[in-house]
C-alpha cells in the first residue's frame, strides 16, 4: 500500500467494497430463489393437503352410495396429491433442500399406500356390489316362492320383514351387526319353515347375507385403513408446511441479519477509509506548509522527512519538489554571493584608480582647470560606486550569518 499513488489506494478500496457488494448481491438472489421455493412448497403442501381432505369426502360418499362419479372424484384427488407431491420433491432437488426432499419422499410413500387401498377398495366395492345384487336376487326368489303357496306360517313372515328392516339398517348406517342379526334369523327360519322350499330360499338368503357380512367386515377394515392413512398424510403434510414455513422464516432472519451486517461493515469501512483519506492527506499537507513557512522565513536549508521523500504517490512528487526548490534557491543565493564579492573587489581596484589620478592630478592643478574639475567629478562617482558596492557586500555577509545560524 505505501508503493500505492492516492488514487490507485482509494481504487483499491472501493473496489473492495465493490467485491463485497457483489457477493452480497449473488448471496441475496441465492436466497430469494430458495425463499420463493419454500412460498411454492408451502402453497404445494396446503394443496396437498386440502386435496387429501377432499379425497376423504369422496371416499366416504362413495362407499355410502357407490356411485362411479365418487370414486372417480377420490382417484382425481389422490392424481392431485401426487402432482403436488412430484413438484415439490423437484424444487427440493433444485434449491438443495435434502431434508425437505425426505420429507416429501415420506409422503409419497405414504401417497403409495393409500393409492393401494385406493385400489383395494375400488375391487371391495365391486364385489360388494355383486354379494348385494345376489343378496336381493335370493331376497325376490323367497318372496316369489312364498307367492306359491296360499298358507305362510306368520312366524316366517314377521321375522322376514324383521329381517329385512335389520338389512337396510345395514345398508343406511354400515351396522354390520345388524346384517349378522338379519342372517342369523334367516337361518333360524329356514329351521322352522314348513315348506322345504322356502327353508331352501331362506338358507340361500342367509347364505348371502352371511357372505355380504364376512365382505362388510373386511370393507370396514380397508375403509378404517384408508381413512387412517388419509388422517396420517394430511397430519404429516401440515407438519411439512410448518417445516417449510419454518424455513422461509429463517432464510428470511438470515438474510436480514446478513444485510444488516453488511451495512454496519460497510459504514464502518466507509468512516475509516475517510479516516484514513483524511489524516494521510492533512498529514503530509500539515508538513509541507510547515516547509514553506519555514522557506518563507529564509531559511531553505531546512530537511525534508525521509518518509515523505521515498513516498510514491502525489505527496512524495511534492516533497521532491519543495527539496529541488530549495535546493535551487541556496544555489542561487551562493551565486549571488560571490557577485557581491567580485562588485566590491571591483570597486576597491577602481578607488585605488581614483586615488592614484588624483593625486597625479593635484601635482599639476595648474595645468588646466577643466581637467581639475573633471577628474574631481570622476572621483566623486567612484566614491559612490565605492559605497554602493561596499553596501551590497554587507548585505551578503548577513544573509551568508544567517545560513550559517540556521545551519
């Protein structure tokens, strides 16, 4: 830095500063990419999850009515749950989330087994549709047989509509104990009836409820196994939008911690490099008029600090400077010196001249009064270039004591 002009130092620092803005900058955009993926992955979560709510409700109307437009409504929002699913694992993967990314694989996971319940029920409600249709075919057949016959024991036909009430509480409210007391009774008929018949249709009856209860069960078992995988997923993609929030907010707390550091660095940067500007240029400044103050007095023999002459930028150029004028005005000052001296010893060879003519003059006054009055006229200018030359000796050997006291 001491090799370093003024200028190029203060380049140096700003271009620092510039560096660090930089950096600064491609940090802050790093982060505003990762924070707009973590607003997406929240937004994916929720849609997820409002997806898996809406997927439950379809689910539960489509086992009461099982109508095909129910499931196809549970399978299209399954379809939405992995979408959104998909797209979040790829923005992990893109911002370098691996925790978010496991999170996400987690719930796929999860996705999958519930897409095979999901495929699991769709094949439990079709043979249920089928024992139900076998269920009411033999429920026709016993009345139809019983057509055939004038005479129907009254206990047939109040535990038949007693049954019956016990099959469509079955079917309006999922009560399988009331489809196993339905073809319990059915059995029991079949052990009392008359005609042999009707104790066959009733025990085919009974058999086809029976079945339809062993199915009930198991429906229930893969509709509880649903609606608890549906319940985890759903707990599990709220706990993955509180993970991601979490993490905006703290990307959010760094980067503001990180801008507000950079701006206390660089004011302080700033209020030292003025410093720093400030006192080098007062310093050297401060000594150079000293210099002169000192050169302004008469005295240029004065020593120019070593550190300000070896310097290489604008202040060393001036204190070379001030040293070659300096320099210039002793020689100058020597020169006129010895021009005073060769003007007084002039002056004493021509008074010397002067004498002489005017003593030899004086032995012959009488020989012409315009040559007296002339050579008196002539002594007298060099008596006065005499005292003139005398005066500018003076004035020589003072300023040569003074260089001398200052020396």
């Amino acid at each position: 830095m001491k090799n370093f002009s003024m200028r190029a130092r203060l380049n140096l620092i700003f271009g620092i500063i510039t560096v660090l803005v930089l950096v600064f900058g491609l940090f802050l955009i790093r982060k505003s990419v990762r924070s707009r993926a973590m607003v997406n992955l929240i937004y994916t979560t929720d849609a997820a999850n409002y997806a898996v709510s809406s997927a439950i409700n379809a689910e539960m109307r489509y086992t009461t009515t099982s109508q095909e437009k129910d499931f196809r409504e549970f399978s299209f929002y399954l379809d939405s749950v992995q979408r959104s699913l998909d797209a979040g694992s790829s923005s992990c993967r893109s911002i370098g989330e691996d925790e978010g990314e496991a999170i996400i694989r987690n719930l796929l996971s999860q996705l999958t087994e519930l897409r095979q319940t999901e495929k699991a029920l769709a094949a439990k409600m079709v043979d249920d549709t089928r024992i139900g249709e076998s269920v009411i075919k033999h429920f026709v057949a016993l009345l139809d047989e019983m057509k055939k016959f004038d005479v129907i024991a009254s206990r047939i036909a109040v535990g038949l509509s007693k049954g019956n009430d016990l099959y469509q509480q079955y079917t309006a409210n999922n009560d399988i104990d009331a489809l196993e007391k339905a073809y319990t009774l059915y059995y029991n008929l079949a052990g009392v009836a008359l005609q042999p018949s009707i104790a066959k249709c009733l025990e085919a009856l009974a058999a086809s409820e029976k079945e339809l209860h062993v199915h009930a069960i198991s429906l229930v078992e893969i509709k509880n196994r649903l609606t608890e995988q549906a319940a985890k997923l759903s707990r599990d993609l709220d706990v993955a939008t509180i993970y991601f929030s979490g993490q905006y907010r703290a990307d959010y707390a760094l980067v503001m911690g990180y801008t507000i550091a950079l701006l206390i660095v660089v004011i302080l940067f700033s209020v030292l490099i003025a410093q720093y500007t400030a006192s080098s240029i007062t310093r050297v400044l401060k000594q150079a008029v000293q210099q002169m103050e000192v050169c302004a007095k008469g005295n240029f023999n004065v020593k120019i600090s070593e550190l300000l002459l070896k310097r290489t930028d604008e202040f060393g150029n001036l204190g070379r400077a001030i040293e070659v004028m300096m320099l210039e005005v002793r020689k100058a000052i020597a020169e006129l010196k010895k021009g005073a001296n060769r003007v007084a010893t002039a002056s004493e060879q021509l008074n010397d001249v002067s004498r002489r003519i005017s003593q030899g003059t004086s032995t012959q006054a009488s020989s012409a009064e315009e040559v007296s009055s002339a050579m008196e006229e002539m002594a007298a200018n060099i008596d006065q270039n005499a005292e003139n030359a005398l005066q500018t000796q003076t004035i020589a050997l003072n300023m040569e004591t003074r260089l001398t006291n200052v020396n």
